[in-house]
C-alpha cells in the first residue's frame, strides 16, 4: 500500500475527484463521505451500499486514519483530553469539553505555532509544521469514534451525534495553514459529513488580515479575534504579528468580514495579564475602538504557564474590567477555567502541547454563548 490516500485528508470535492481518477462515479463520493464522517466507518468492508469490487480496490488504495492517540485523559468535570502523535516527536492535543446545552471539541491546528505570543505555551515551543486535512478533521473524527463506540454499528442519525460545537483554539494559528484548515472545515459544514451550522464552529485567530478576507470568502464560520490589547504599542509586544497587522487593519478586517456575515458577531478574546492590560483605562480604550462593530468580549484571565513571568489578575479587577465593557454595551464573558485536573487548562500543558479548555462564566447580564445559533 504505497501510495494509500488518506481519506481524510479529502473534503467533498477533492473525494469526488480522487474517486473519479479511479474511474469511479461521482456520487461514490457522497456515499463514503457518509460512511466515514457520518458513521465514523474505518473500515472499506463495512461498506454495505458500495459494491464489493470497488470496496476492495479502496482496501488497497486507500485508508482513513486519524492521528495515533498518546494519551487519553478525563477530567472529574466530564472534560476529556488525548494527546495525538503526529510524529517526530510531536504531539498535539484535542479536548472534549460537554456543557449543560452543547458539547465542544476545541483542536488544533499545527504542532507548534510561529506567531510567538509572549503569555502562550504553544508560542514558546515555536513552529514545528502545519498540519495535514486528515490530522485537523481526524480530531472529529475520531472524537466521535470515542464518544459514539457504536458508530460503526447501525446507522446513526444526526440524533446520535455527540459534537455540536467545534473550536479551532487548540494549538497553533489557523489562518497561517489556510490550505488544510479550509478542507476541514468544509467538512464540518458539510451536510454529508458534520453538519454543523457556521455558526457552531468557530475559528479563532491572531490576526492575520488577509486570510481573514480569504475565509470571508471561501467558508465564513464564526470568527474569534485574539485581540489582547487596546494600543498597538502593548499589542506588538504581546502578539508579534501585531507589528504587521496593527489593530486598526484588523478591526477594519472584521467589518469586512460581518458584511459577509450580517447577522453575526466578532469574538474578541481577551487574556487578562496583571498589570499589563487590565487597567480601567484599557476597557475604556477597548470600548472606544471596537464602536460600531458588533462583537463581543470573551475575558480570559490567565493561565499561568511554566516559562512566562505573567500573572493572573484578582477576581476583583476582572470583574472591574469586565463590568466597564458591559456598561458600554458589549456582552462580556468571562472564562472559566475547567478539566485542570487533567491539565487540560488554557496554557498549562508543560513542554509542547496546551489548549484552551474553557467555560464561559456569566459575568453579569445574561449573555449569548459562542455557538448558540
Ligand atoms: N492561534 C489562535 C488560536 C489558538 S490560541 C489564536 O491565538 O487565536 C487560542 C486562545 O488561547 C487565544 O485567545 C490565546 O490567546 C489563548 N491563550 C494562549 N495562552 C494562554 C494562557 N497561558 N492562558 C490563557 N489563555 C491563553
Ligand atoms: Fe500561536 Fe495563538 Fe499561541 Fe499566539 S496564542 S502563539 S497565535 S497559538
């Protein structure tokens, strides 16, 4: 099996075409995008609707396989963590996070990241690559296959699904591996395979303006923004990418993307770092230049993690903080942080993986959650 294709790395139009260069039917395509997504099938021979003849030439051409899994935790509050190989060395974590009305899976993206945030792990281990369609939406995948042990067996519906929302907020930044994250989430979307709303997936970013635009575009899921700062001057600092993309490019980066999606709203993500951006001032600042957008704030105190000198504020000072955005109109969330006894808390994994494992909180005013379209 030299040449095997991963399945996985196809979404519905690169299949059609593989399962054409076999001489093969277009709508092969949708039947095994069913048997694998839908049904999280593994395995050609348990393919009863594809004749016989052509399951054994995908027995030889072709596997679908997800990442080996390394490691596999669960935490007292229902979170679950694995640890996945991508190999040489490298691991990345996906995290399964169930809530009362949703449950979330939040993966990654690449091992490593080469944006360099100076508060995150996965910053500090630097870039190592990107990953590949099969290793992104293979965390689904396999989620699915551990959370649904009988998918294999009968014929799930849409009822049995286990995932309602996924978040790109694991490791590494997405848009700077726009070529395999864009395939994994038409996957996500599609009817055939996820089905998930935009809405219910959620990509989240650094900023990088022109991918923004290019998402726009091809596939608009719900968008969170990192945005970490109110002035461009702490901004470089704490996102070096910011140097390239200053605030105002990006917040004009996501008007441009509402009007692509009008009836929908930014994310912006906010860590809160003691002394550094969580003065009064700053949420002032925040309010003044963000008007006019529709967005909300997701306030993310802290997590301290082994090599950084940051430090979490009080509860007294988030609450401040986030009492000024909601007094100036923003629905504010603030994070909480859950699974830490698997170390599945936002920043904490030592040495080369971390995710960002989180609950919103409600700070005061009833909020709308990510996702709850
Ligand atoms: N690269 C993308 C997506 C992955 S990071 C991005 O930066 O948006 C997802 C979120 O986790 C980001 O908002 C990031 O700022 C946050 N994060 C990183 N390190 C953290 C830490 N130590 N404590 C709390 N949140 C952290
Ligand atoms: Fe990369 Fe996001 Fe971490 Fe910044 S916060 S280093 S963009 S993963």
């Amino acid at each position: 099996m030299d040449h095997a294709a991963n399945l996985l790395d196809f979404d519905r139009d690169g299949l059609t075409a593989w399962v054409q260069s076999l001489g093969e039917k277009p709508f092969r395509a949708r039947q095994l995008l069913r048997w694998i997504h839908k049904r999280g099938a593994a395995d050609f021979a348990a393919m009863t609707d594809v004749a016989r003849s052509l399951r054994e030439t995908l027995a030889t051409r072709a596997v679908i396989e997800s990442a080996p899994i390394l490691r596999d935790g669960a935490s007292g509050d229902g979170t679950r963590k694995w640890l996945l190989d991508v190999g040489g060395g490298e691991a990345v974590e996906t995290v399964y996070i169930p809530e009362a009305d949703r449950a979330t899976l939040c993966i990654s993206t690449q091992a490593g990241c080469a944006v360099g945030c100076r508060f995150c792990a996965t910053g500090a281990q630097g870039f190592s690559r990107n990953l590949t369609t099969a290793e992104i939406i293979g965390q689904l995948w396999m989620a699915e296959r551990m959370l649904r042990p009988a998918a294999e067996s009968g014929t799930p519906g849409d009822g049995d699904r286990v995932i309602s929302n996924v978040v790109l907020m694991g490791m590494g930044e997405p848009l700077q591996n726009y070529d395999a994250v864009l395939p994994a989430l038409r996957l996500m979307l599609d009817d055939d395979a996820y089905g998930l709303s935009r809405r219910r997936v959620t990509l989240s970013t650094s900023g990088m303006v022109p991918m923004i635009d290019r998402l726009a575009q091809d596939c608009p899921v719900a968008l969170a923004v990192s945005l970490h700062a109110p002035d461009d001057a702490l901004r470089d600092e704490l996102v070096p990418l910011n140097r390239k993309y200053p605030i105002a490019e990006l917040l004009a980066a996501c008007r441009r993307y509402l009007a692509h999606a009008p009836r929908d709203f930014i994310t912006f993500e906010y860590i809160l770092l003691a002394g550094v951006n969580d003065a009064e001032d700053q949420a002032r600042e925040l309010l003044r230049r963000v008007d006019g957008l529709p967005c909300k704030f997701n306030l993310i105190p802290f997590n301290p993690t082994a090599m950084s000198a940051f430090q979490r504020p009080d509860p007294q000072r988030v609450r401040a903080f986030a009492e000024i955005l909601q007094e100036g109109g923003i629905v504010t969330t603030v994070r909480r942080t859950r699974g830490d006894d698997i170390d599945a808390a936002c920043g904490q994994l030592a040495g080369q993986v971390r995710d960002r494992t989180r609950l919103v909180a409600r700070v005061r005013t009833p909020v709308l959650m990510e996702g709850t379209a």
